[in-house]
C-alpha cells in the first residue's frame, strides 16, 4: 500500500475554517460605513437575515469583489501549522464554495501561504456535498448536515451552535489536537 493509500481524506472548508473572512468583512463594515458590527449577533448563516439588507448586499456585492480580497484574508491562529502537521498524516482536500471571481485568489493563497503542500487540492464548488472524504471540517451548518463524510468536525460560529450532534472545534490547536490523537476512539470509529 502506497503512503496515498494509507491516508485519510480530510476535507478542509477555507473561509472561517482556515481564514478569518468574518473579521475581515466587519473590519471592511466599519471602514466604509463606521457601524462597527459584530461576529456574535451573525446568528444565521443567511446575513440578510441579521444585517439590513444593505448591509448584506455591499458585503457579497462590493467587498467579496474587491481585487484580491480573498487572497488577501488573515489565516485563523494556528492554521497554517496545523495544516503542516496534519499533511503528514492526511491527503488534505480544500473545499470552497465561492463565486467565479475568487477562485484564483483562493487558489493563490494556498500556493502562497502552504507551500510545502506543493500543488494544493482545491475543489471549488456549492456542492459540497458531492466531494468524498473521511472527515469534513467545515463551518456551514448545511454543509456539516449535507456531508457524505465520515466524521464532521464543526468549526465554531455563532451560526452554526445550533447543530449539537457534531464534534465542535473552537479554534486550530484544539481541531490539531483531535485529528492527530493517536488513541483517539472516536476518529478511529468513525473513519474505521
């Protein structure tokens, strides 16, 4: 068996998984408005739904096409050192949903920010549901739902703490943690 072979699949959500694209867009909020906004009151996952509708509309109609904006978002603490580590013991698969115009900068960032992955896997799709894997770490509650997945790992928001049946993550060191526990019984279940 080939060390390919022997890997599990982990796919791995990009926005709010492993960049912080909320802050960023309250952070962009403020600049252009001065109404500073805040991640806890994002309570739905839909932000027409918690935001005047305005609101909602400047950020997927302004800000998620600014040039380079989805090249440029922060990763989460952790996230890069966590991607490193885990790469050794998984065939780590990035899966982003997105618009056609942030493709490339999502693509970019991978290469710029993890280069020793080499070449990333990328799947760019609204489907999520359609890409196979042992464990899906994502933050969309629909995509945690939907998942063919083994073991889905939620990684905590404020619109997704309505889902309970879930392994829940609060941030980097604690998703590490699990994903690379040796004796970790849940994991070996899950993924058998």
């Amino acid at each position: 068996m080939t060390s390919f072979q022997s890997k599990k699949v982990l796919l791995l959500d990009m926005d709010d998984v492993i960049v912080d694209q909320t802050f960023t867009w309250i952070k962009r909020l403020y600049e252009k408005t001065g109404v500073l906004y805040h991640r806890e009151s994002l309570t739905k996952w839909d932000l027409t739904t918690v935001l005047p509708r305005e609101v909602a509309q400047m950020i997927f109609e302004e800000i998620n096409r600014e040039p380079g904006f989805f090249r440029q978002l922060p990763a989460k603490d952790g996230a890069i050192e966590g991607i490193q580590q885990l790469s050794l013991y998984y065939d780590i698969v990035f899966v982003s949903a997105g618009e056609h115009y942030a493709y490339r900068d999502k693509y970019l960032w991978l290469e710029e920010n993890l280069p020793s992955l080499g070449k990333p896997n990328l799947v760019l799709t609204h489907r999520k549901d359609l890409v196979l894997g042992d464990v899906l770490v994502d933050d969309g509650p629909h995509n945690i739902i939907k998942s063919p997945a083994k073991l889905k790992i939620i990684f905590d928001h404020p619109w997704n703490r309505h889902l309970q049946d879930f392994i829940r993550v609060l941030d980097w060191k604690e998703l590490t943690k699990i994903l690379l526990a040796k004796d970790n019984k849940i994991l070996r279940r899950s993924t058998g």
